[in-house]
C-alpha cells in the first residue's frame, strides 16, 4: 500500500494520535510504501491498515476526503 507521508499524518491527527506526528513527520519518506518502509512503519509503531480500518463510523479514509486505495504497479 502506498500513501503520503501528509495522508498519513492526517490519519494520525483524526484518530488522535498526535503524540506520533512529529516522529512521523521526521523520520518518514515523502511518499510511504508498506512493503518498502515496513521497516520503518513497526519502528515507529505505525500500522497503515489499522489506521484505516473503521472505527465505528465512517473509514478515516473516507473523513478525509476518499478512499487511499494501494497504486497498482503498472
């Protein structure tokens, strides 16, 4: 799966979890593959699919304006 580094600290701040934005912020590539900086994502504790899962309403992806679908590689 691939996202922002921008995306993704969005989903931090709606799931609250701002206490990890600033290590996010640092240490993450501008864009963040799973697979590529997998790595990296557990070191920092950050899990992409639990950060997108739904929380009891709407998908945080959809509260930030549509879905962040993996890319297709070709």
């Amino acid at each position: 799966m691939r996202i922002t580094r921008n995306e993704l600290v969005a989903l931090l701040r709606v799931a609250g979890r701002h206490d990890e934005i600033g290590r996010a912020q640092q240490r993450l590539p501008d864009r963040v593959d799973s697979e590529r900086h997998g790595g990296l994502l557990d070191e920092l504790g950050l899990d992409l699919h639990e950060l997108l899962r739904p929380t009891g309403g709407p998908n945080l992806s959809d509260r930030l304006g549509g879905p962040l679908a993996p890319e297709s590689s070709g």
